[in-house]
C-alpha cells in the first residue's frame, strides 16, 4: 500500500489536528493543503478497493469505493478547496476545525460500506456542522443552530434504530440497496428525507443556512443535502415515492423564495429546488436519470456555492443582504457582478452552461418514463427558479434602484474562490464530456441537440418576459422588512402557543383546587374546634372509644362538605 492510500477523510483529520496547534498564515497554509493531499490520496486509491471488519461477528465496510461514489468525493475535495480558499481571511479557530471535520465526516459517509459506520458518519456531520452555525455568534444564530442540531440529531437517531430494525429483519446492515419495505427501511428513508430536505422537513434549511457565518453556509450548501442525495441513490434508486416527493420539492419553494427579502434565504430556498430534480431523477432510477441526478448535484456544488459565495461578499463588503437594502451594486462591485451573474445563468440552465447539462438529462429521462404530469411541474420549476435565483439575486443586490451603497469587491482570496466554480461552470456548460466521463453509468446522452436548447431558450424567454412584466405593472412582491415562517409555524408558534396555553390552563385548575382544599379544612378544623370545649365530646379523649369518634366525625365533616 501506498503512502497515499489512507481511507479519504484521513488527510483532513490529520490536518485538523495539526491546525490545533498551529496559528495565522501556518493554519491558513495547512487547511489549503488538505483538500490538495485529499485529492491526491483519492487519486491513488483503486476505484474497486473494499475493506472489511468484524465487530462482535458483525461484518462492517467501513471503506468501499466505486464509481457512485468516486464522483462525489471528487466534488467533496473541490468544494472543500474553493471553500477554504474563500475563507483564508478568516481566523476564526473554531471554524477552521470545524468545516474540516465537517468535510472528513461527509467523505466518511459516501465512502463507507455499511449503515452503522454511516450513522457515525452522519453524526460527526451533525456536531461539526452546527459550530458553523453558531460562529456568527448572534442571538438569531444560536437559537436556529439549537433547531438545525435538533433536526440532525433526530435524522441521526432514526437511522440508527432503521438500522437496527433491519438488520434484525434481514440479518445485514449492508449499505446498498433497500427494499421498501417494513419498519426499518422506512425509518431509514426518512432519517435520509430530513437531510435531503423533503417537504416539512425542510425547514432547518432555510432557518439555518441563512444564520451561518458566509464562508460557514458555503461549506453547508456544499455537503450535507449532496450527502443525503447520495445515500437515496445508493439505497431507494427507483422508489417511485421519491418521484412525487421531488417534484414538490421543486416547486414549494419558489413562492416563498419570489416573497423573501434575505437573498441568503431565497438561494436557501432553492437549494431545495434543485435537490428537488435529483430526487426525481433517482426515483426514476434509470440509468440515464441517475447520472443526471448525480451530474447535477456535482453542478449544484459549483453554482450553488457560486451564489452562496457572491452573496457573501455582498454581506461581507456592506454589512447587508437584504434586497430591500442593496441596489446598483454593479457600479462599485463590477468583478463579484460578473461572478454572480454566471452563477445565476448556471443554475437557470442557460445553454452553454452547467446546470444546462445535467438537468435536462433529469428532463429527458422523465419524458422517456412518460411521467408528463412530473414533467410539467418540472418545467415550472425550471421556470420559476429563473425568477429567484437567475433574475431576482443579481438584479436586487447589483441593479435595480441605488441604494447609495458603494462597497468595494471583497479581498482577492474570495475573488479567486468564486473565480474557480465560475470557470468550471462555463467549462462543464460548453465541454459537458468534461463531467460526463465520470458519471457512473455509461451513456450516449447529447444535451445540444436542436429540440433541448430550443425548449430551454423559449422558457427562459418568457419567463424574463415575465419578470419584466410583472415588475412594471407592480404586482411582483416588492422587497419588504419581514419574517417569513413555513411550515416552521408550527413549533416556533402554535406549538409555543398552546404549549403556553396548557401551562396557564394546568395552573388554574392547580389554584382552584388548592384554594377549594383550603376551604374545606378551614371548616373542618373550625368543627373540631367546636366540639373540643371542655366538656364537649373530645374533652376526655383518653379511650380507643372516643378516638375512633372524633376520626368518624372528621371524616363525616370532610365528606358532607365534598358535596356542598
């Protein structure tokens, strides 16, 4: 065995570690270095290689690599090496070893084998990823850190007792695929729904990414959704459940991304739609569909974080990200402008660019099913996140009305950062082979051929039309100063609500009855006063005679006032 050849998540352990101990540029050059020796490491490692344990006769695959997930690690390693190189300005220790742990447990859970060694995984995901969370240090940050490490830790929970309700059932905690079917499989697809984000179970999504520090939510967007798309491609490929679910999840979200002012929230929203068309394309489960559900979460890291990043440095250079406080940008900002605007035409799916090349194999393949009701919720989809992300983000930070803001393009690391995903988002869009070659299944699919880039065209047109339209007429919802709850109403206020309600209620009952208690033993002693007089019946209570009388009395007393 090489050098080289550790398990992939071994050199950002390592680094880590080292970081630890270390401090200002020295730190800065080590966390650079991890991705790099990561990549090289996973270079090296055979792409068939298995590594077995036995745990208390217990088989476990805490290493397995194959094609599925090659790619995925080799998205993990680029987006961990941009995102570091975007965060090199920060000096903030415990964001440091954090995202590299994060990165670590990420590659650890696409790597491994078996559900027990991914339940670890998916827990050190969890611990790491809520102190990026957390390093904003707000008041609004901590409390949606408390909720984001809630949900974690309940998806962490279901997984381990699916797992174990599996194993009991089929006698193997294999990580491959699992029959719909009984307790433990179910548990599992919904430990797996929470991270990928299904419909109500979404919202420490987009309650949390928007609270993290700017370079912390570029790691978040990168890793943990992925993570979950890879695992229900690995586990529920062809669940015909998935398909249904995937189309809501692409098409929820745009209403309430159109009514968002935080643009970190309305990229947090569709996020969710973009998980949305690799969820459909794996529960199609064809061929065809699983390479554009992988090929477009590959896509999804670069323009995604793109975005995430742009916006950042919006927030970083003016202190501001809200729409309703930004405007005109482009005059002071003119480099992140460019940057955005490619991340913007990447996730729209203009032609020659990335998301063009992965999405519409999603696309086709739904056709080629005959899902038509599915494709055309698709296509709204397709439109509607062209009005958030593609036109509502560039055009409220960097045009639209002078805000009088005039920041400066952010430091030359987070400019070079941008830099790589953007080049790689052009390079993808005009030389799809370029992604395609790693794809784990092989294929003859062509995305330029004259019907695609024609329907595409068209749809962007008229929903820029649209845009357009609905602007000058005023009825597109203006940028106001606002909060905006989803589904999470109902434990962040009608939960507390009744909650409070049942307390008030609990306390009531609790002084009425003490107070009727009180009453009713002030009778009873003013009673017994009454007979114990000197020559009253208690008077020479000296026999078991008169004390079996006075308890008679008493009980008597206390029983005829029960009904008064």
């Amino acid at each position: 065995m090489l050098i080289f050849e550790l398990p992939p998540f071994a050199p950002f352990l390592i680094i880590a570690f080292i970081v630890l101990f270390t401090r200002g540029r020295v730190s800065s050059a080590l966390m650079l270095m991890a991705p790099i020796w990561g990549a090289f490491n996973l270079w090296q490692i055979n792409p068939q290689t298995v590594w077995q344990i036995t745990l208390f006769e217990l088989q476990l695959n805490p290493f397995r690599i194959d094609k599925l997930s090659l790619i995925f690690g080799y998205i993990f390693h680029l987006a961990a090496f941009f995102s570091i190189i975007y965060a090199l300005h920060v000096r903030d220790r415990v964001q440091q070893i954090s995202c590299l742990i994060y990165t670590a447990a990420a590659l650890g859970a696409v790597f491994v084998g078996d559900l027990l060694s991914l339940f670890i995984c998916w827990e050190f995901m969890a611990l790491s990823s809520v102190f990026l969370i957390w390093s904003r240090r707000s008041q609004k940050s901590f409390f949606s850190g408390l909720r984001y490490i809630v949900y974690q830790f309940i998806s962490g929970l279901l997984l381990l007792i699916g797992t174990l309700l599996y194993w009991h059932k089929n006698g193997s905690i294999e990580f491959s695929h699992i029959e719909f079917q009984g307790l433990g499989a179910t548990l599992i697809f919904i430990a797996f729904g929470i991270k990928c984000a299904f419909p109500m179970l979404h919202t420490w999504l987009t309650d949390a990414y928007p609270e993290a520090t700017p370079s912390g939510t570029v790691f978040l967007s990168a890793l943990t959704t992925k993570v979950a798309v890879y695992a229900l491609a690995r586990s529920f490929a062809g669940s015909e459940l998935l398909i249904y679910i995937g189309a809501i999840m692409t098409c929820f979200p745009i209403f309430y991304a159109v009514i968002e002012n935080d643009l970190r929230r309305v990229l947090a929203y569709s996020l969710i739609n973009q998980v949305g068309f690799m969820v459909v394309g794996i529960g199609i489960g064809t061929e065809l569909a699983l390479n554009g559900a992988v090929s477009h979460a590959f896509n999804d890291v670069l323009f995604k974080g793109l975005l995430f990043m742009s916006m950042g440095a919006v927030m970083h250079m003016t202190g501001r990200i809200n729409g309703s406080d930004l405007g005109a940008l482009y005059k002071t900002m003119p480099k992140t402008t460019v940057l955005c605007l490619i991340g913007a035409a990447s996730i729209s799916a203009f032609p020659l660019f990335n998301g063009f090349v992965s999405k519409s194999m999603v696309m086709t393949s739904v056709l080629n099913q005959e899902y038509y009701g599915i494709w055309l919720a698709l296509l709204f989809a397709s439109a509607g996140v062209f009005h958030h992300a593609g036109i509502k983000i560039p055009y409220f930070a960097f045009f639209g009305k002078d805000s009088g803001l005039r920041a400066e393009d952010p430091p030359l690391n987070m400019l070079i950062a941008m830099l790589i995903p953007a080049a790689l988002c052009l390079a993808i869009g005009i030389y799809p082979n370029i992604l395609y070659q790693f794809l784990p299944y092989s294929h003859d699919y062509s995305p330029y051929d004259q019907s695609h880039v024609l329907a595409q065209t068209q749809l962007l047109f008229f929903a820029a039309l649209a845009f357009v339209w609905l602007n000058i007429k005023g009825i597109y919802p203006a940028e106001l100063h606002s909060t905006n709850l989803d589904f999470d109403w109902f434990y962040r206020r009608l939960l507390p609500s009744l909650w409070s309600t049942l307390i008030n209620k609990i306390f009531f009952v609790d002084r009425f009855v003490r107070q009727v208690v009180l009453n009713r033993l002030r009778l009873i002693l003013l009673i017994i006063k009454r007979f114990h007089r000197p020559n009253g019946i208690f008077s020479n209570a000296q026999t078991i005679s008169n004390m079996t009388l006075s308890i008679v009395i008493i009980l008597a007393c206390y029983l005829a006032l029960s009904f008064i």
